[in-house]
C-alpha cells in the first residue's frame, strides 16, 4: 500500500478503527494485517442500499421513539424547555435502541462518483448552487454497525428495552437543564428498575446490568449528523430533523416522516 495517504494520519485513529471492526472483518477471507490497518478504503462514502425500504423501517422506529417520549407522564410533567433539551440530546440513542428492538438491519453501497460530463457542465457554478449534502463515511457505517451488533448480542428483553430507554432520555447532565436534579431521580429509578428485572431474568449474570450501561454509552458517540445523513435525509431533504421530531412530538403540524 505503497501510495496509501494514511502513513500521516494519527496512528491512534487506526488502532481504535482496528478494535472496532476486528468482528466486522472475522470471516471475510484473510485480509493482511497491512490491509486491515490501512485506511484509505474506509474514507470512501456510501449510501443505503435500499434506501426505500430501509428509510420507511427507519422513519416507523423514530415515530415509535417518540410516541414512548409521549405516553411517559413523568417527561410531560418536565418544563418545555427540558423536554426540547432532552429530545435534541437522546434522540439518536433512543433511535438506534428502537433500531435494535426491530432487528432493523441494512446494508450500504459506494456512493457513486459524479461523472465527467456532470464536473465539467458544472464547473465554476458551484457559487450559485446549494451546498452538495454529506455523505456518511464506511469507516462511521461500519462503527455504527459494531454498536448494534454488541446490542443484539445482550438480546434484551422487552421490559429491559424500556428500563434502559428511560435511563437513556432522562440523562441529568444535559446542560441548561433547569430540573436536573427531578431528572437525575427518574434516571436513578429507571435504573433501578433494570436492576430488579435482571434479577429474576439473569440471576447468573451479576455483570449483566454493568454491562447494559456501558454498551449503552457507545450509542452516545454516534454522531447526530450519521443518523440524519444515512436514513433521514433522503426522505426530509434539507430540514432540520431535530425540528421535524418536536413537531411530531407536540403533534404542531401532524407531519409524518415517509418516504
């Protein structure tokens, strides 16, 4: 990999890619260590597969997301501006739960390059045209696909799903909050509540509950903008989708998200 440009990149970014997709590459046909480690390949954008089908999963996931925000009297009783800070905190750690209690998979293709023909009728007009819009990385598809995998692996239960969902959307350390510590109450006893359910269900496993959280945390360092960019931009263009799900939440305009 001789031309490869990832010599000058830092090698932590490496090694942690490394360690994130080592399962995502077990069984693929014996890639070189030297192609493992190389990078270039993973900068390579890409789009959905079939970005109907898995866009209309996505957009039934983010509307039942957000019905369980509605039908949580504890969360309505939160000050409007709580709730709007909430929603535009945990609503891809929500999203991507529903993701994995839908067993919603999909899979992702290059994105095509834009032909010669396209460049050069287009050369010198990009001043009065809108900005191309981003393209999700396979490197962050794939990260992303690590997260749900360690998810299906726990194999939740149903009352486990809805514990964990409500430990993830009332997070205390969100800021500007004005009732953290109300907030950090009703975490505290969604957690509590998991804990008392693992118990009966997963008597053997004492380091189950541990083990939900921190599985959980990775679905906090997905980037907003992948989840946008991957299923929901195809469907609301240019819109701004934290405003879509408030509205949807607030029932404002009765948009529905469809492809």
């Amino acid at each position: 990999c001789e031309r490869c440009q990832c010599h000058g990149e830092d090698k932590r970014t490496a090694i942690l890619y490394t360690l994130l997709s080592q399962n995502l590459n077990h069984g693929r046909g014996g890639r070189s260590p030297a192609h493992q480690r190389c990078l270039c390949h993973q900068r390579r954008t890409v789009c959905l597969r079939t970005p109907h089908v898995t866009c209309q999963a996505a957009s039934n996931v983010l509307v039942k997301t957000i019905s369980f925000m509605k039908n949580l009297p504890s969360f309505h009783l939160l000050p409007r501006e709580d709730q709007l800070l909430l929603l535009d905190s945990c609503w891809v750690p929500l999203f991507l739960l529903g993701l994995v209690q839908e067993m919603v998979t999909f899979e992702v293709m290059e994105t095509p390059a834009p032909s010669m023909l396209k460049k050069i009728l287009l050369d010198g007009q990009s001043k009065h045209q809108e900005p191309e819009r981003t393209q999700p990385t396979l490197a962050a598809v794939q990260r992303l696909q690590c997260c749900l995998n360690a998810f299906w692996s726990l194999d939740l239960s149903p009352k486990e799903y809805a514990y964990l969902k409500g430990a993830i959307l009332f997070n205390p350390d969100v800021p500007g909050l004005r009732a953290s510590l109300y907030i950090e109450s009703l975490q505290r006893e969604a957690q509590r509540a998991l804990q008392e359910v693992l118990q009966p269900l997963h008597p053997e496993d004492q380091g189950r509950f541990a083990r939900i959280l921190l599985i959980a945390s990775t679905l906090k360092s997905i980037p907003p903008a992948l989840i946008t960019d991957l299923f929901f931009r195809p469907v609301i263009g240019n819109a701004d989708i934290v405003e879509l799900i408030a509205e949807m939440l607030y029932e404002i305009t009765g948009r529905q998200l469809a492809p």
